[in-house]
C-alpha cells in the first residue's frame, strides 16, 4: 500500500496534508483510491481487502500523531522563536500538536511499542517512565485495545487506598462551573480522563515554563 492520506480526522491535524491521491491495490485487483474527501471504493470488495485497508489506513494515521509530535518537539527545541510561525503556515492546530509533542517527549523511540496505538502510550504518559512502561507491558501481553487499558487503569486507582510514596495532594481551589465544563469538554476531544488531562496540563506548562 502507498502512502494513504486523509483531509479530516477526528482531531483535523490532517487537513491540507494531501497533496495528491493515494492507491491501495492488492495485486491484479481493482484500485481503492483516496482523495482528500474521502474513499473511493471499487464496486465490488472482499472483506478480507477491506479488513486489510482499514488497518493499513490505522497505522499510518496512528503513526502520525507519533511524527506530528516529534516534528513540533524538532520545531521547538531548534526553531524556539519561529516554530510557531511553522505550524500556522502548516495550517495544523496548535494545541493538539502540543498533545501530541508531550506525550512523543515522554516516550523516547526505543520505549515506543509498535504492537500499540499512540493513543494505548497517552492513556499513560502521565506517569512515570517505570509505571508507564509496566502497564504498556500488560496491554501488549494482554492485548487489551485502548478503552480496556482505560479502564484497568481506573480499577488500579480505585483499589488504591493509601497514597504512593513521594506523592502529594494537590491544594483545592474554587473554580467557575463555566471553566470546568470548558475544560472537561477539553478533555473529551482528546479522549482522557478529566484528571489525567488535568495532569497532563499541568506537566505541558511547567515543560513550557522551565524549556
């Protein structure tokens, strides 16, 4: 299969990255065609070609949120003051780039797991590399999709009584409803937990403060 681009993902950081159609043809069959709308099917199509394009089209999807986020962490790290003017030119949206970028800081290449979704390697990114590591070491053995890492991760916690050594609690602090919900809705368009985005937040702006 050659390179297969999309104009609309969920999170939209694909739009205007296709510069031309892609092909998927299995050998001496009819083509499968995408364009920057969409899919263009072939009349007829076996399941096993369609089962075959879906997850061809997954991983180069999936594998871009891993480029996208090691190519603003580039951008950030050689380019401090004009990587901004980068990914406006780009025309991609900031702040999922940033999402991405934190969880490609938290996991170098040799700890990334190629039998998983980037999203398996967010659910854990917030914490530490040898907590991280153990539950993508379950999930792998296991092979638990993204949602049953989810929740053996909320069983985890809740079975937690005592806190971990070394950890803090953070101060309460009175919020307007309407910055909650604006927040809780953030969360949701990224698919986390309201409290894991919240920690992840917080670990994206001391990242950005202390550089």
């Amino acid at each position: 299969m050659q390179q297969v681009r999309e104009d609309d993902q969920p999170d939209r950081l694909m739009r205007r990255l296709v510069a031309r159609s892609a092909v998927c043809r299995p050998a001496g069959q009819e083509r499968i065609l995408t364009t920057r709308v969409g899919l263009r099917m072939p009349g007829t199509l076996t399941y096993d070609r369609w089962e075959k394009a879906g997850a061809q089209i997954f991983q180069i999807v999936d594998s871009s949120a891993w480029c996208l986020g090691d190519w603003l962490v580039y951008g950030q790290e050689r380019y401090t003051d004009r990587y901004q003017a980068g990914v406006q030119a780009a025309g991609l949206d900031y702040q999922t780039l940033r999402n991405y970028a934190w969880v490609a800081r938290r996991f170098e290449l040799r700890r990334r797991r190629e039998a998983l979704s980037f999203g398996h390697h967010a659910e854990v990114a917030s914490l530490s590399p040898a907590e991280a590591d153990a539950w993508l070491d379950r999930a792998e053995q296991h092979g638990w999709s993204r949602n049953q890492l989810r929740l053996q991760l909320r069983e985890s916690r809740r079975g937690v009584r005592e806190p971990r050594p070394g950890a803090a609690s953070l101060p309460r602090i009175s919020v307007n409803r309407d910055r909650v919900e604006h927040w809780r809705h953030a969360a949701s368009r990224v698919d986390l937990d309201f409290e894991d985005w919240v920690l992840a937040a917080l670990d994206r702006a001391a990242a950005h403060e202390v550089g």
